[in-house]
C-alpha cells in the first residue's frame, strides 16, 4: 500500500491514520533514521504524517521510496506495548459500570415495589456518581 502522498525533489510526505499514535510515530522515526541519505524529518502526530527531507544527489528517488515504504510496513505492523490505565481512570470505570447497575436495580425494584432496595440501590447509584463527578471535576465548569 502506497502511503507516500506526496514526492517532490527532496522531500517525501508520508501519511496513515495509523501514524496518530505517538508510540507508532516514534517507531517510524527509529526506523527511518537507519536509512543514509535522509536528513531531517518532521513529525507530526496530529495529521499522522512525516516530512522527510534527503539529499537528492545522494540517493535514487524510487529505491529511497521503497526503502520508505518497508520501514513505514515494519512500524505499522509493530506491536504496540500495552499501556495500563491508571489508577484513577480504573476507579472511574468501576464507577460507572456501578452507576450503570445501581440504576437498573433501582428501576427494577421500584417497579416492585419494594421501597428499602429501591433507596439502597439509589444510594449505591449516588456514591458511583460522587466518584465519577470527583474523577472529571476540572473539567466540569470549563
């Protein structure tokens, strides 16, 4: 697959949506600096594109580019180490699957009827939501 989107006389743009994880962008560099005739290069994880810029009395466009593409081939194909969520993020996803629980039992036993599981599901409901609330309260007000 061809993912050099633009080759002008010294330079080559490469771009993949996959290149917008920094860790696969990181990759992509480590392996475009083994090859010689290349001179700078400009990341840029927003767009997931690299500018390359190579000497082009030094080296044959075509094979630099085939040079580009394999590396491009092994950085993609590369495992990405997994990252653990945090601690607080983990917290935060256990409150909301409660939240999630809380408020169906809730519902459920409302619907039966039944007055003190109705209030102690709602609390449990309430505690998950303070958890959650306090998890993004920065970002609350913005």
């Amino acid at each position: 697959m061809n993912r050099i989107v633009s080759s002008i006389p010294g330079r080559i743009r490469v771009r993949d949506k996959r290149l917008r994880h920094q860790a696969r962008l990181d990759q992509l560099e480590a392996e475009l600096v083994t090859i010689d005739a290349i001179i700078e290069l400009k990341a840029n994880v927003v767009a997931g594109s690299v500018v390359i810029n190579f000497d082009y009395d030094q080296t044959d466009t075509e094979s630099l580019e085939n040079k580009i593409e394999a590396a491009v081939d092994a950085a993609l194909d590369a495992p990405l180490a997994h990252q653990k969520r945090s601690l607080k993020m983990r917290v935060n996803r256990y409150a909301k699957v409660g939240m999630l629980g809380s408020l169906a039992t809730s519902l459920a036993l409302a619907a039966t009827g039944q007055k003190r599981g109705h209030a102690v599901a709602g609390g449990l409901f309430v505690a998950c939501l303070g958890v959650h609330l306090t998890t993004h309260r920065k970002s609350l007000l913005r």
